[in-house]
C-alpha cells in the first residue's frame, strides 16, 4: 500500500509538473498600411470657333476631369500656355507669320478669377473626391485686336494635377 501511495503521489507531481512550468507571453504586433492616392487629369479642347471680327469679346467654355482612385486633397494648375511672351492674364495663341491673338482662362463663368498656378493672383483647381470631378474652365477672347493675319491660330496649355 504505501508503494501504492508512492506510485501515484509520482505520477500525480508528474501529470502537474508541465502545468506548473506553463507560462504566457505576449508581444504586439503592428499592422499599418499607407494608402496614396493616384489622379489623372483630362482636359478638353477650348475652341473659339471661326470668326471674322476681333473687335468684340468672344467667350467660350471647356471643361477639365480629375479623376483619383483615393480621397485625398489635390489640386489643378494650368500653365500660361506656349505662345511667346503669354503670362497667365494674356495667353497667346499663334497663327499666321507668328501674329499672336491674346486669351484668358477663368475659374467661373464671371471670368474674373483666371486660372493658373496659384501665383501672380492666378487660382487653381481644387478638390478631395475619390473618383471623377469635372471643373468647367471659361476662356475670352478680349475685343479690339484687329488687324490680324486670317488663318488658324492655336496654343497648348498644360493641365497638372498634383496630389
């Protein structure tokens, strides 16, 4: 009987003995995922039309699309253009023997902020939407600038998004 005893008085102190050398530890893990945005920006002809007089304002409207896949704040610069000597208030359209007609681009049908980089009193484009946003741009043809050569005059303005 007491070898009995023994016997399961060592097999009792075995069965608890990994139970008494069990612990716990515990360690954080981090998770982090950094979400950039990426835009797109879309800008669509501005056309004047034909005319035969340059004696009068001649307005016309566009519209530039910015589309981003993250909502996150961004905003639209457009260049003074590539004519010679265009600031952002006179951009120049070249035609004929290099004869250059002055235009405008505004923010709103008013025309009376105009668009550019955020410089020279010149605003931007903004905004902070996921997805497509479309902004109307206003151009003008300012009035009195007869003579000039017939033919096609153009000019090519870069739209920026940055985000």
């Amino acid at each position: 009987m007491n070898l009995l005893k023994s016997s399961l008085l060592a097999v009792a102190l075995l069965a608890t003995a990994p139970l008494a050398m069990a612990g716990t530890a515990t360690a954080n893990m981090n998770v982090t995922l950094t979400l950039n945005n990426s835009c797109t920006v879309a800008a669509n002809a501005l056309n004047f039309n034909t005319q035969t007089t340059l004696a009068t304002a001649i307005d016309a409207q566009t519209t530039v699309a910015v589309t981003c896949v993250s909502a996150g704040a961004y905003t639209v610069t457009l260049g003074a253009g590539g004519g010679t000597g265009a600031t952002f208030a006179s951009r120049k359209m070249t035609g004929p023997s290099s004869a250059t007609i002055n235009y405008s681009l505004y923010a709103e049908s008013g025309r009376t902020s105009v668009l550019g980089d955020g410089t020279s009193s010149t605003v931007t484009l903004a905004g902070s939407n996921s997805g497509t946003t479309t902004f109307d741009v206003y151009g003008r043809v300012p009035g009195s600038q007869n003579p000039k050569p017939i033919g096609t005059y153009n000019d090519t303005v870069v739209a920026t998004v940055t985000f």
